[in-house]
C-alpha cells in the first residue's frame, strides 16, 4: 500500500493529454499512471546509471591486465573505496 504522497501542479492541457492517455491505456485513475511512467523512467535511468557496457575486445583487454597484477595499486583500493561509499548511501 502507497504511504508517500506526491503534489504537483501542471498545466491543464499536459493534465487533459495525461488523463486521456490513461484511459487509453485502460488505467483507472491518472495517478495510476502517472506512478506507473515515474516507476518504468526511474528504473531506466538508475539502469542507465548504474552499468557500463563495452566492447568485447575492450573487456577481454580489461580481463588480461587484471589477470596480471599481483597486487592492486592505489588507484584501483581508491576505486574501491569510493564504490563501497556510494553503496552506503
């Protein structure tokens, strides 16, 4: 069950157009879906955020100077500490 509200105030014609879009989609009520476009956008953009895609050949390079050292240097335990201090927040 929702126990956060919201309030916003928008333009009628965006309001008219986000009314007429939910009963579009067969939604019940505009807060339905607005929750529901601000629910699928937050996901993304954490998504986008939150990872990194590369190239194969990229990775396979990333992959063998890993497999390399035998130690981590001082910028990779800074890295580290940095991720697990955005972890924490």
């Amino acid at each position: 069950m929702a126990t956060a509200r919201l309030d916003m105030r928008l333009n009628e014609d965006i309001k008219a157009k986000a009314e007429k879009a939910s009963a579009l989609l067969g939604m019940r009520t505009l807060t339905e879906y607005v929750v529901n476009l601000i629910n699928n956008d937050a996901t993304e953009v954490i998504a986008q955020h939150e990872s990194m895609t590369v190239k194969n050949d990229l990775f396979d390079q990333f992959m063998e100077s890993c497999e390399k050292i035998d130690e981590p240097n001082q910028n990779l335990i800074d890295a580290l500490a940095f991720t697990k201090a955005l972890e924490n927040k």
